[in-house]
C-alpha cells in the first residue's frame, strides 16, 4: 500500500464564524489494481495519519505485506542508507498489522509512482468536482468523497479492460487478514518519578515501582491504559484517569517496605515541618494544604516552599510568608518567592509603609487643612 497527503486540500466553513478551513485529504492506492482510498483531516499530525491508515485497511478489508509511505516526521525519523527510524506510534501500527514499512526514498516519488497518480487522479476526480460545494462538518466531506471515491474505483479503465474494482478483487486475495484486535493509537512522553513515587500526565497521577524515584521513564498513552517503560522494559500500567484533575491511581506493591523517606511525605509531616520554621510558615502551609480538594495535590507546592527554607534560610522564609499573609490569607509559592528575591522581607514594616506611594499620588491629609485654617 503506497500512502500520501494530497496537495491539493478541500474546505470546510465554520458554522459559528464563517472561517474558511483547510481539509488535507489522505490518499492509499494499492499498486497492482490502483484501486484507492481518501479521507480528508483537520490536521497532517500524527493521530490522523495512522486513523487514516486504520481507515484504509479496514476499507480494503485487509492488509498489504509492505507500506511503502513517504518521509513525513509523523512516521519517518531518519532514512538512509544505512538506518530507517520510525516514530514509535507509526511502528506499533506496523507490528499490529504485520507489515513493513518501506519508505520511498528521498527525492525518489518512483518508489511510490502508484499513489502519486492516485493523488493527481483524485484531486481531479473527486476535489476539483465539490471545489463549489460548501460543507460545515468534516463528516459531510467525507461523505462525498466516499460517494465520489466508489464511482472513481468503478470507473472503467480508458486503455484496458476493466476497472480499479475489478482488478481490485483479484489482488484481494494477496492481501492478509484484518488483526482480530482494532489498533489503538498510542501516544509517547517522558516523565520523571517524583519523591512520592507517581508521575503526573495531564494533571493526573500515576504511581511507579519506588525503585524508580528520581528516573526518567518512557510513558506510553492510549485513550483507557498508561503504560510505563524504563529503559524498554514495561514496569507497570495504569488504567487511564480522567474527569476531576489531581486523580491518583496508587498500586500498593510500588510503595518501599518502610515509608520513612518516601511515602510518609503526607500533610501531617509538612505541618510538623514548617512549624519547626516558624509560625506564618505553619500558617501558609495550612493554606495550602486545605486549599485543595485532594490534600495530596498541595504536597508539591508544600514541599518547593519548604525547601525555599535552605536557600534563604528559615528565618528569612518565615519573615516572607508574614509579609505575603498580610496582602492575602491565601499566599502562593510564587509570591513568598518574590518577596525572597526581592529581599522585601528584610525591610521593616514602618519603611515598608513609607516606601509604598500612594495611587493617587501626592495627597495633602486632613492635618494639613487644620494647620491652614489656624
């Protein structure tokens, strides 16, 4: 199966705006018959690359033992000589399939003469004939190209005998079959194992084998599993969070057999902490701590204000936090950190005062009209 993007695009019509947007139509051809499949995408990113490439086979009804695509960044990291690197996602769809995928190669569109006909027949074929056709949905589009693409397969050949479809059912029988699983695109992160073993996607969090605290993992997404790699071996998986954000999915056996350094990280112990700094120290990180739905969200913001605490030392980070709660009840780790920086913690209050102009500018008190009238 030979695959390209066709450069010629379709347009939809924002039904809320009247925006004109580009569709990019996605084109498969198989080389034997040239019997061919198009959809059109909002996008060229990778998720509509391998939908399409889902779509084309279960079209097809089945799956060419070669993929031959081109060098697009959304399959193809390097190809040379000597290596051919695809992106993870693009060869788990190889794996799923069985087939191989064989990019044409740079500046060479022989290696892929089928499909680049293909994308000049269906871009005259099918996009040239709805060029004046307004569509407001993606689905509509797609409608119609699915209608003009069965007449473009049927049409017969002008110099043999026969048609696309024709020859088509003849090559069905080359093809393999369809994975009894559906293929589920998967997308790929790199996360670092926080001090109480979980990393956080997407404001979610998810617990590693405590071993890996500190570590670089690989993650690996589909839309129900979190998958977690390190170094290419799979150390655990998660069934994936969504909703309220500041979720944990926890697995017991990842906790360390005693929870001194680790997982006795709770509420309780940032409190006897910041009370050994001071008591506005204790009192901002009560803020924090109640601020949350889910105590455990606040630990992080706990843990960077606490440890401000050897940088500046505990005196200081104690100060700052009584100068942040007399602007607000609820300060926030940036603040008192900019009140450090600033060194406004070091300034008394009397000067502090004096030093803040007023917003009205110079204004002459009620003192001064007394003094006047005597």
């Amino acid at each position: 199966m030979e695959v390209d993007w066709a450069g010629q695009t379709a347009q939809l019509v924002d039904s809320d705006t009247g925006e004109i947007l580009d569709a990019y139509v996605f084109v498969a051809a198989l080389p034997y018959s040239g019997y061919a499949y198009a959809e059109a995408f909002l996008s060229q990113n990778q998720e509509a690359w391998i939908t399409a490439h889902v779509n084309a086979y279960a079209y097809f009804s089945g799956v060419t033992r070669i993929l031959i695509p081109d060098n697009l960044k959304t399959g193809v990291i390097k190809n040379s000589r000597n290596e051919i690197v695809l992106n993870k996602a693009y060869q788990e769809l190889a794996e799923h399939y069985g087939t191989a995928i064989l990019p044409a190669r740079v500046r060479t569109p022989k290696d892929k003469a089928t499909v680049e006909g293909s994308v000049g027949n269906i871009s005259t074929f099918i996009l040239a004939a709805i060029r004046n056709q307004k569509f407001f949905a993606l689905r509509e589009l797609n409608d119609v190209i699915r209608e003009r693409l069965h007449t473009f397969n049927h049409k017969p050949f002008q110099k043999k005998d026969g048609s696309r479809a024709t020859w088509f059912a003849d090559e069905r029988a080359s093809l393999l079959p369809l994975p009894r699983n559906h293929f589920e695109l998967a997308t790929w992160k790199i996360a670092t194992v926080a001090f109480n073993y979980h990393i956080s996607l997407e404001e979610q969090y998810y617990s590693v084998p405590h071993e890996y605290i500190k570590h670089k993992v690989d993650v690996r997404l589909t839309r129900n599993v979190v998958e977690i790699f390190f170094e290419n071996c799979r150390v655990c998986s998660h069934t994936r969070l969504y909703g309220r954000r500041g979720q944990y999915s926890t697995q017991e056996a990842h906790m360390p057999p005693n929870h001194q350094q680790y997982i006795q990280w709770n509420g309780e112990r940032f409190r006897k902490w910041a009370e050994k700094i001071g008591a506005s120290a204790a009192t901002v990180i009560e803020t924090i701590l109640t601020g949350y739905k889910v105590e455990q969200q606040g630990y992080r913001a706990c843990m960077a204000l606490l440890k401000l605490s050897d940088q500046y030392t505990p005196e200081r980070l104690d100060s700052a936090c009584a100068k942040a709660l007399d602007y607000t009840p609820r300060p926030s780790y940036k603040a008192i950190q900019t009140i450090l920086k600033s060194g406004q913690d070091r300034i008394p209050e009397k000067s502090a005062a004096a030093s803040v102009p007023s917003e009205f500018g110079f204004t002459r008190g009620a003192e001064y009209y007394r003094k006047g009238a005597k």
